[in-house]
C-alpha cells in the first residue's frame, strides 16, 4: 500500500504556514505517495485548495488523522491531536522535543513514530532537510526588517540638500543561520554593522558580509557547531565587555541561542538604560527566555525611551517562502523514510536515527527521555 501522507490545518492560532506546498506535493505524489489534506490548510501561505492538484481534501479532521500513515506537521501537534492519530502513525513536525514532556509522553504512549526535524543532525548530507536554518534564516531577514521598520531613523546613510544623515549602527548578537541573515539584510539597508559571537570562527563569516566582528576575547565553541553554554563568569566578563558596544548602537538584533538552554542574557537592563532614547532591540530569542532582560515574548516594551520588541514565530510572517523551504526540507527527509512510494525507513541511516523523537513506546534521545522521565508523565 502506498504511503498516505497527511496535511491538517495548523491548529495554532498564529500560525500561517502549512507543512506542504503544491509544488511539492505534486513531487511526493510523483514518487508514489498519496496526499490527503484538511480543506484551507494552505490559506494561511495563500495556497489555495485548488492549487494542490491530485491531492484529496478530507473534510473531517478526524478521518485525516486516522487515515494518514504520515502526519506532516508545522508545530507540535497538540495533546488532543495526538489522540487522533492511530498507532501505526509517523509523525514528521518541528516538535520542540526539549518544550513539553507531556506532549513527548503522549506521543511515546500513543506509539506514533515522531520525527521532530529539529533533531536532524548538522551533517553536510542532511543539509537540504535541515529545517532550523531554513525558517532561521527567514527569521533573520525579517528581524532586520522589523529593526528598520520601528526604528525613529534610516538605516542609509543619505546626502540630501536637507543634509547629510549617517547611516544607523547595527549590532548583531550572534552570528548563526539567523544572525548572518540579520547582518546582510541590514547590510543591504546600508547600515552600518557589527556583530558578535562566542564562537571565533564566525568572524570571517561576519566579515564577509560586510560587517565588524567584535573581538571580546570570550570563546566558546562546541560540538556540531553549536555553542556551550557560558560559566557565570564568562557570562559576567561577556556582559561587561558588551555594555559599552551596546550603548553606542541606534540597533541591536539578537539571536544568541545554545541548543536546549534557557537563551543567554546578553543585555542586562541598565545595558538598555544607558542606550540613546530612540534605540531599538529586536530580540529573536525571545520565545527561549529573550537576549535582554527587558524582553517580553510577543510584545514591544518601551523602557525609557528604547524600544524593546520580543516577536514570536517569526518565520511565520512569511509563510510563503517559509512554507516552501520548509516543506522541501520534509521531501528531502522523506526521501530516507519511503521508498518506492512503501514505509521503509532505513533506522541504521544517522540522520534517521538521529531525528526519531519516539518510536515503538519508547522515548529515542536519551536528553529528551531524561527530561520526559525526570517529570510528571
Ligand atoms: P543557534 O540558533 O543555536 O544559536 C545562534 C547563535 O548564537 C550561534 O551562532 C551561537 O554561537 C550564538 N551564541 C550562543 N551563545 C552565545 C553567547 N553567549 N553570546 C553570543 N553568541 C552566542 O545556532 P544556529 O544558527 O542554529 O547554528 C549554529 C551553527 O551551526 C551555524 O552557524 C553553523 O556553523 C552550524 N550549522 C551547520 C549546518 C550544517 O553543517 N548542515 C547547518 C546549520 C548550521
């Protein structure tokens, strides 16, 4: 039997994008997989039913779920959803596998074969299905955009028979998939930028793009290309050194994340303080705890004259071009999981084994399983 791939109607209320474009489905169905979707899935990235050609809408949400052999998901599905899935099911989504113990339980005891594509390893191999950089690097493009649309100045610098205005200074606070985006987007609105980041070798890359690199002396680079956590001195000594950078930008866009921690808090409030009125921060980690102190997910805080914009979901605010990469990037893992249009896994394949969140009424990642058994289940 052929694979039947499900695409429901995000249920988060905020969330625009849809887990299938119709170029790509019309791919899947061309590799043997059959397409089923909830009516109106795609509006929300403006695809309209009509344009997913071959695929079958399912009026009742029930029947999708059951019928699916593979949920293609954008956010985690929610508890009530993982109670419509039978337990044969695949489920492939970004599942924040570190976020929600209970929801990771339900998805062990259910038996559904969870994918949470945050996991696939950072491999050269692996790159066309790695989800986080895509929709990070929508993220960082719109973060600049955010940056010059609430800033009270231009991002140019402009000769104008009014005068001469200098262009607005940009720091970029880590410099990973969202933060390089960040730097060349201001870059390209001529601002004048420098970034920084704890792993030294980010500096030709920040180069590179037209920008200064910040050398604070303070490195810390891990494994898979990630960085670790900082000890509370380094954190300290970093803090400090950054005060001064801070207090002499018009903009600071933040990006700083260590995988599966509580984000770095790299401007303190009298940081914000000591910034002119009219400075504005755009904090991209605000949904994991916020780069600055003033941060509050969702909302643009004024702290004495200095804006202070925490948004969530991001790459949802572009859900076209987020929608389309990110439903490339599920084709492309697909790829490892059905052959011949059949559920064939290859479970010795790295990036398969390194993406299973749960499978066969256990918990596969030993962090997620310490953290799933460490709770209440
Ligand atoms: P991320 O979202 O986990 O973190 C964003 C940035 O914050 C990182 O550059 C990190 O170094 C930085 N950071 C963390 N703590 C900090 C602190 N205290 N101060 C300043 N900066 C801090 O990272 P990401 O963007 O998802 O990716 C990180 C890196 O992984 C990439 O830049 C790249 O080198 C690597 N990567 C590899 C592949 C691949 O090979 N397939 C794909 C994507 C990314």
């Amino acid at each position: 039997m052929a694979v039947t791939l499900g695409v429901p109607k995000e249920t988060t209320e905020t969330e625009n994008r849809v887990a299938l474009v119709p170029d790509v489905a019309r791919q899947l169905i061309g590799r043997g997989m059959e397409v089923r979707m909830q009516p109106g899935a795609g509006a929300g990235a403006f695809f309209a039913d009509g344009d997913y050609h071959d695929v079958r809408m399912v009026e009742e949400r029930e029947d999708l779920y059951r019928e699916a052999d593979v949920l293609l998901k954008v956010q985690p599905p929610s508890l009530e959803e993982i109670d419509l899935l039978g337990p044969e099911t695949a489920v492939l989504g970004l599942l924040d596998p570190l976020g929600s113990p209970e929801r990771v339980s339900r998805l062990r005891d259910r038996g559904v074969t969870a994918f949470a594509m945050e996991l696939v390893p950072r491999v050269a191999r692996a790159q066309a299905m790695d989800a986080l950089s895509s929709q990070a690097s929508i993220a960082g493009y719109k973060a600049a955009l955010m940056a010059a649309d609430l800033a009270p100045r231009f991002f140019p610098m402009l000769t104008t028979a009014a005068g001469t205005v200098r262009p607005a200074k940009v720091l970029v606070l880590g410099a990973g998939v969202a933060g390089l985006q960040a730097i060349a987007t201001s870059h390209r609105l001529g601002a004048s930028v420098s970034a920084y980041d704890v792993r030294p070798e980010t500096k030709d890359q920040v180069a590179s793009l037209g920008a200064t690199f910040l050398e604070l002396g303070v490195g810390a680079s891990a494994e898979g290309g990630y960085a670790r956590e900082l000890t509370e001195e380094e954190k300290r000594q970093e803090q400090e050194l950054l005060a001064d950078r801070i207090a002499d930008m018009d903009v600071v866009i933040s990006t700083a994340a260590v995988p599966g921690r509580k984000a770095p808090i790299l401007v303190r409030e009298a940081d914000v303080t000591a910034m002119r009125p009219g400075s504005v921060i755009v904090d991209l980690a605000a949904e994991t705890g916020g780069n600055c102190e003033c941060t509050q997910a969702g909302e643009t805080v004024r702290h004495e004259g200095v804006l202070v914009y925490g948004p969530r979901n991001v790459p949802g605010r572009l859900p076209v071009h987020a929608s389309e990469m990110y439903a490339r990037n599920l084709a492309n893992f697909l790829d490892l999981l059905v052959r011949d249009g059949q559920w064939a896994p290859d479970w010795e394949d790295e990036v398969v084994a390194q993406t299973v969140l749960t499978r066969e009424g256990s918990v596969v990642p030993e962090t997620v399983r310490e953290r799933v058994e460490g709770g209440a289940t």
